[in-house]
C-alpha cells in the first residue's frame, strides 16, 4: 500500500544523484543494534501468536508423518522401480551421438572464413549492442532534469517498507512519463513525510532531503540526492533502551524530546526552513544539530494532522482523533521565541 506522498519542487534535485559509500563495519554493526532495539519491543499478544502457529505446524507435521507410516514398504519398493524404468539406465551408454556438444550453439565445431559469418559470435556482438544501448539509457534514466518533476512515494508491501523516487517527465504535454529513478529502504511502516531543503549536512545555501514518521516512535531525514544510502542523515528520536519486561511502555527509555508512539504527520516551515513539526513538537536546527524548541499536548487527541500556515508562519493548525480543530501560535513559546524574537517585534496586531 502507498501510505504517503511528497512532491519535491522542480530543480531543487541534483542532475545526477550522488552513489553512498559502501557502509563501514561500524555502520552495520550501529543499524543490526538499532534494529533489534527497536523490532524487540513487541506485544505479548503477537509472542502468543507465534506459539500458537508453531504448535499447528507441529500438529500438521504429526499427521503427515502417522499418514506416510501406513505406506507399506512393497509401495515404496514400486515406485522406485518405476522410476528407474522411466530413466531406461540399461541403455544410457548406447544413445546415439548426434554431435550436439555442451557449450556449443547444437550445430557442431564448425569453422567460418569470418567472424561475421559466424552465427555463434555474430549473436554475441548483436546482445553487446542491445546492452550498450540498454546501459545508455539506464544512464540517460539516473539524470534528472530541472524540468522533471519529482515525487516521493511511500510504500510498504509484503512487510518491506522503502520509499519511491519517481521522476515525472513532460507533465505539460499528453505524453507524460513516469519511472521509479531510486528507492530507499526503510525500518519502519511509513505514515507520513515531509520535504525540506535545510542544509543539515552544512555547505550550499539549501539541500534535498524528506523526513519520514513510522509506526516507531523516531523521524528519519533522508538526503534524496544520495543513491544506495543505508542509514539517514539525521535520526530524531527513538528508542534508548529497553529492560527486559517487554510489552510494557514504563520499560521503554527513549531518546530526549523523542516521541512515545507513531510518528503520524509532518510539516516543514517553508519561510523559515529549519523548523519541522512533528505531531505535537516543534524542532529546530541550529547548526545542523537538531532540537525540540516546543511541545504542545493539544485537546484534540491523538494528532493525526498538522499544517503550516501559509500566511502566517508561526502558526500550526492541529487536527486530532476527537474531530476537533486546534490553532497552535508556536511563538507563544519561550523556546521559539528567543530564536525569533525579530519576526515577533515586527509581527502587526
């Protein structure tokens, strides 16, 4: 299922997206021990499950074997003896040569005065063609226009969530093309994304990057200018550690300022570029070092959506589980208003 959609403003991708280095012993050992933090805090109900699965498999494995016991051996003998007569092993040395040879195109050895003439190696130079032509156009495939359009699609299918890069090209015209340019594999079941162009990785005035919440409790940062990354720039979040009582929240130590539960909606502040809403947080990047500036419990409920308004950019527009609407003035807040004391002196009544 596709869970999430993010358009990415035209131009903003480079050209041709950078390849990851190969991840250090250090990487994969950091993303083994993430996981298993992570994926071991599970519901008793699904430990329960798993039981009560293996013990229908043992049962049904129990059956087959009592059924296949009352094959008698004469049966067995049978069909053993079938088989090789099917084989016809008496006569496997008297088959006729008919100067078919492994490896060969099933004419024989024979010679040519020309490599052209020759169909074995006339067809070897036709495949090297088709694939030269194939390579161009995989290569002419990885650039990205600042004409194309660009979007990111969340998916999740078969227990295996990435996120899609698809490049949409002449979407003025009847004849609009879309492909999947690069994928990225990710943790969790993705519920919501947001793009923003802050320079977490310093340097270059703006970047390309989409945040992503997921049934866990932490928000990934992906550069989307880098193929075949493994692990996201920024991690926001997320579980510390756990005790051994599993199933149980008061067991759970997360990361400061992390979320308790689901991540389900994002926003970016488009006029100031390194704020991101989560839910009911406000964080801020100050020198590309990310940090909750203000947190909200609203009277909505559960958040389930947030927006940014267009107008004014300090105000945070709420929607929760109980069908209520909730207008947070984020610069009511001492945390965000200290770093943009400027905007508040300048705001009119």
């Amino acid at each position: 299922m596709i869970s999430a959609i993010c358009w990415i403003p035209k131009g903003v991708a480079k050209s041709e997206p950078v390849l990851a280095e190969p991840p250090s012993k250090d990487d994969i050992q950091q993303i083994i021990t993430t996981t298993l933090t992570t994926h071991d805090v599970v519901e008793d109900e699904e430990e329960e499950e798993a039981i009560e699965d293996d013990e229908v498999i043992s049962q049904a494995l129990a059956v087959a074997e009592a059924i296949g016991g009352g094959v008698s051996n004469s049966n067995k003998y049978d069909e053993i003896a079938l088989a090789l007569k099917d084989l016809d092993m008496d006569n496997y040395d008297h088959e006729d040569d008919q100067g078919v040879e492994l490896f060969s195109t099933g004419i024989g050895d024979l010679y040519y005065p020309t490599n052209d003439l020759d169909p074995y190696l006339k067809r070897n130079k036709d495949e090297d063609e088709d694939d030269d032509d194939d390579d161009s156009e995989d290569l002419q495939d990885m650039i990205i226009n600042p004409t194309d359009s660009v979007i990111v699609c969340a998916r999740n299918e078969d227990d295996v969530s990435v996120l899609e890069v698809w490049v949409v090209e002449d979407t003025n015209s009847k004849e609009m093309n879309m492909f999947i340019h690069h994928e990225i594999i990710i943790p969790a079941f993705p519920l919501s994304t947001a793009w923003l162009d802050c320079p977490l990785k310093g340097g270059g005035d703006k970047g390309n990057f989409i945040a992503v919440g997921s049934m866990e409790p932490s928000i990934e940062i992906w550069d989307l200018d880098v193929i075949d990354e493994v692990q996201p720039c920024v991690i926001l979040g997320g579980i510390l550690h756990k005790n051994n009582k599993k199933g149980n929240k008061k067991s759970i130590k997360y990361k400061h300022d992390s979320h308790t539960d689901s991540v389900l909606s994002l926003a970016w502040n488009k006029e100031y570029r390194n704020i991101l809403a989560s839910a009911s947080k406000a964080l801020g990047f100050v020198n590309n070092q990310p940090s909750c500036i203000a947190s909200k419990t609203p009277k909505t409920g559960a958040v389930f959506s947030i927006s940014f308004s267009e107008d004014n950019p300090f105000l945070l527009a709420i929607g929760g589980s109980e069908g209520k609407l909730e207008v947070w003035d984020t610069l009511s807040e001492s945390g965000i208003s200290r770093r943009y004391d400027k905007y508040n002196k300048n705001r009119q009544p």
